[in-house]
C-alpha cells in the first residue's frame, strides 16, 4: 500500500516537472506586438469621422444576435479606425480585442481564425501599454493567448 502511494507520487512528480518544462515554451510562441505609433494625425473632420467609426465598430459589437458579418464589420471597422491615432485608446482597443477573440473562435477557416487572434493579441498588447491595470485587455489577452 505504502509503496503504491510512493509510485503514484513519483509519478505525479514527473508529470509536474515534465509540465514545467513544456508550458512555459508555449507561452513564449505569444506575440507581443502593439500598434505602431506612426498612426495619422487628426484634423478636426478626420478626427470625428475616425471616432464615430469607432462608436459603430463598438456598437456593431453590441447588436444581437452576433452573426460573422456584423463582428467582421466590426474589427474591419476597428482597424480603419486605429489609422487615427486619436481613436487607440484603451477602451477601443480593448473592445477590437473583444471583437477579434469572438471572431478567432468562431470565424472561417483555421487561416481567418489565426489572423484574428494576432490581430486581438496586437490590440490587447497595445490596451496594456495604455493601461497595464486595464482588467478587460488583461481577459482579453488571456482568452487570444490560450
């Protein structure tokens, strides 16, 4: 009986530190891009335009029943708007990261699905750099890294 526990230790033991030496790999395969900060300057009509395209990519989010269309209208519409670098901040960037893990789940194909997930990492990494306590972009990434 005593030398079964110590079998079934050591063998947990193993596992454990096999474990170890697998995971922490994976986690290094995550990206961390952020957006670049060459994003155009506003003008005054650019600068409303480019946070009304924010508003309805987060609004597109909000309509239900969420289909593929409206979330790929969404992060389409997320991307225009990031051109501008009035519309990155933390709130729209998290909300893109929402939209492209919805898509990196239930999108297309394995390559539209991958695509997303970079594109949700890029954003949840670029909410961090804004606002590295930000719990949303912290979900986020979690949910896009796996």
């Amino acid at each position: 009986m005593v030398r079964r526990r110590i079998e079934i230790a050591l063998i947990v033991l193993c596992a454990a530190a096999v474990s170890l030496l697998i995971f922490p790999s994976a986690c290094r395969q995550v990206p961390e891009e952020t957006l670049n900060n060459n994003a155009k300057a506003n003008g005054e009509e650019t600068r409303n335009a480019s946070l009304d395209l924010a508003t309805d990519a987060a609004a597109a989010w909000e309509q239900t029943p969420r289909t593929l269309e409206r979330m790929r209208t969404s992060a389409g519409m997320f991307d225009r708007a990031f051109e501008y670098s009035d519309t990155q901040t933390y709130d729209n960037l998290w909300k893109a990261a929402r939209s492209c893990a919805w898509l990196a789940e239930y999108g297309g194909d394995s390559v539209e699905r991958e695509r997303y997930t970079r594109d949700g990492l890029t954003y949840a990494n670029t909410a961090l750099k804004e606002n590295s306590d930000g719990v949303e972009a912290i979900f986020y990434h979690g949910v896009l890294a796996g």
